[in-house]
C-alpha cells in the first residue's frame, strides 16, 4: 500500500467534508438573514456560484464573495428559486394530506408524488445552470427541464445523489444543519460541470462534424 497516497486521499477528502460544512453553514446564515423566504433565493444562488468556483480550482474568500454574489444577485435569485419552493411545498403538502386520507386518493397521491420528482429532477439543474450559463432569467426552468429530459441517465444520478443525501440526513438529523444542503450543493455542482462539459464537447463535436 501507498501510504503517502492513501494519506493525500485522506486529508483531501477532509477538505472537501470541511467545505462541504462551511458552505452549508454560510448557506444557511444568509437564508435566515433573508427571514428564510427572501433568503433562499440569493443564499441558494450564492453558494452555487462559489460552489462553481470550488470545483474549478479557483482561491476566494468564502464570506465577502459569499456576500458579494447574495447582494448582486437578490431579486434574479428569488425570482428564480421562490416559485419552485412554493410549487415543492404545495405537492409535499398534497402528498401528505392525500396519504393522510387513505388508500381511496391513491391514483392523486401519486401523481402528486410523480410531479414532486418531475420538479426535483428538473430542479438539480437549475442551480448549476445559473452559475455556469449566463441565460436570461426565464430561459433557465425550460433549459433545465430540457436537460432533464434529453439526459435521463444523467438526471437519474442526480436523483439517486439527492435521494441518498436526504436518506443519511434522516436516519442521522443532525446532519440536516451541519453539512445536508451544503453536501448536496457541492455534489450537485461537481456532477452537473461534468455533464455540461460532456454536452458541450458533444454539441462541438457535432459542429466540427
């Protein structure tokens, strides 16, 4: 065995737990500085801005270009991300009461359920999209929801990355304010640069054929 391999995989993984952890933090300051609703938007925006940069190997200080992008971005961010938190909340909120009520709402139950994952598939795009694409601000949701459908196999890691986070959030809670949203920023950001890097060479390619 390597052992100075295995020890640089080792302190290199700590790093990017330890970012994962700074990220969630400062993600989740500045959503409740915003009183959660004006938050989320900018906050969301922010951190996959500097997610972005993380994974491109950039050097910043996290707090003031945290802030910078939060500030820039205030109104585009909420526009962009509010609607969809209203929309993923009214279908977990009719999952829930139409499993409260029975089996007889099945058939709503699902659909409700299928329209959540539907909005969660398009939605890990999203994010990624904004801080790598500069779209105007009404192009982003279909482009997302075009990816999502032209790259199934690709949304379906997304969704199976997403799923296991919010799985080892609930059988471990505390990881919901320590590291959850952070984890699933970074990870969602590292996943999607891969999959516009592969589309872009493939659409050059094309271009070149």
């Amino acid at each position: 065995m390597n052992h100075p391999a295995m020890s640089f995989r080792i302190q290199a993984a700590c790093s990017e737990v330890i970012w994962a952890v700074r990220l969630n933090l400062i993600w989740l300051v500045f959503t409740l500085a915003g009183g959660v609703i004006l938050g989320i938007g900018p906050a969301t925006v922010a951190a996959y801005t500097l997610a972005r940069r993380h994974t491109r190997n950039e050097t910043f200080q996290v707090r003031p270009e945290f802030w910078t992008v939060y500030r820039r971005e205030f109104v585009r961010a909420s526009l962009l991300v509010l609607p969809a938190v209203l929309v993923a909340v009214v279908l977990v909120g009719n999952y829930l009461y139409l499993s409260a009520l029975g089996p007889d709402l099945g058939a709503l139950r699902i659909a409700s359920f299928v329209a959540l994952i539907a909005l969660a598939g398009a939605g890990a795009y999203v994010g990624p999209l904004y801080a790598h694409y500069d779209l105007p601000l009404l192009a982003y949701w279909p482009k997302a929801v075009q990816l999502a459908l032209l790259r199934p196999a690709s949304t379906v890691i997304l969704l199976l990355a997403l799923s296991a986070i919010a799985f080892a959030t609930s059988a471990a809670p505390l990881l919901a304010p320590l590291v959850s949203f952070g984890a699933w920023i970074y990870l969602n950001t590292w996943l999607c640069q891969r999959f516009f890097q592969e589309n872009e060479a493939r659409l050059h390619s094309k271009g070149n054929s």
